[in-house]
C-alpha cells in the first residue's frame, strides 16, 4: 500500500524527483484483493460484505492478522513474531470502513496516465504475502522509466540477507544519481 501511495503522491503533487517501493498494489484489480487476504474463504465471503461497511457499521475495528496474512510479514520468525505483537504494528486492527476504503479506492492517477518521476521497484524476491507477479502488473501499467530489481533472500519486510544489502546499495545509487542530476543541472 505504500508503494502506490508514493506513486500517487509523486503524480499528483510533482514534488518527488524519484520513486522507490518495495511493492505496488492496486486493489481494484481483479484479483488483487483475494491474492491479498488471510484465506480463500476470506476473499469469498468476507470482502463482499465490506461493502456494507458504511455508517456504524464501519466502526468495530478487526485485527490486521484476522483478514491479512501478518504471519507471511517476515521469512525470519523472531521479525514475524515481532510484528505480530507490536500493538502499532501488525498486532494492531483498524475499522471495517479502512478495509473497505483501501479495497475500493484505486489509484489517484491511472498506471496507463502516470507522467510523474521514474519508479524503481525494489521487491522481495522471497515475499509470501504481496507476490512479485502483483507488483510487476502495476509497475507494467506505469508510463514512463521503469526499473525493477529483486531483493534476494527477502520477505515482505525486506530486512533479510543478502537482499537488504542489495535494497541500500540501490537506494544509495539513486539517491547519488540524483545529487549528480543536480550538480549537472539537469
């Protein structure tokens, strides 16, 4: 989710001289969504009531781990276990209506009309919740410069070896691109 909002912020205020994410989701896709969630079932039943979710009934707040697979956070069980129990984090809920408004709400440009900064995507070779696939559908719709580069070894958080080298190694090369972009004047 933070990954198309850096692309949408970057679209709509122009601000941004680059973008890099480790994931790019568009909800509104077919098949996003249930590719997303904790279990079939899920995608099933559950995400056609969300719809429902308006007014008071879109107060009560669900935990992250009942409709999403928290649990898949990590590839190493110490960080999963971590974030399971961090009560900010991933052992947190939000309201029915925060589900519903993110499945609903596409990006705030289309993919196919983006004019906005070049996009790197660094994605987790190894992740097991937002697969790579969903990512390069995205990334494949964006006009524009494009790159993408796999972060071996990597979970959905990519803090594991030898990809979370290869993740700082490329956003120190983007970031020295840029300062050489503005000591050129381009």
């Amino acid at each position: 989710m933070g990954g198309a909002l850096a692309v949408d912020t970057a679209a709509v205020t122009g601000l941004a001289d680059r973008v890099i994410a480790t994931c790019l989701l568009d909800p509104t896709r077919p098949g996003i969504a249930a590719a997303i969630v904790r279990s079939p079932w899920i995608a099933r039943l559950g995400l056609p009531l969300l719809q429902f979710a308006r007014g008071p009934a879109a107060k009560p707040r669900i935990p992250f781990r009942v409709l999403t697979p928290m649990s898949a956070i990590s590839n190493d069980p110490g960080l999963s276990h971590a974030v399971l129990t961090d009560p900010c984090g991933g052992g947190g809920a939000m309201p029915v209506g925060w589900y519903r408004s993110f499945l609903e709400a596409g990006p705030a440009i289309p993919p196919e009309q983006y004019q906005g900064p070049p996009v790197v995507l660094l994605h987790p070779a190894e992740d097991r919740w937002t697969m790579p696939e969903l990512s390069l559908d995205y990334l494949g719709r964006l006009r524009g410069k494009t790159r993408v580069v796999m972060l071996p070894g990597c979970g959905h958080f990519p803090l594991e070896e030898p990809g979370f080298q290869v993740l700082l190694d490329e956003v120190s090369d983007e970031i020295e691109q840029l300062l050489d972009d503005q000591r050129r004047g381009s």
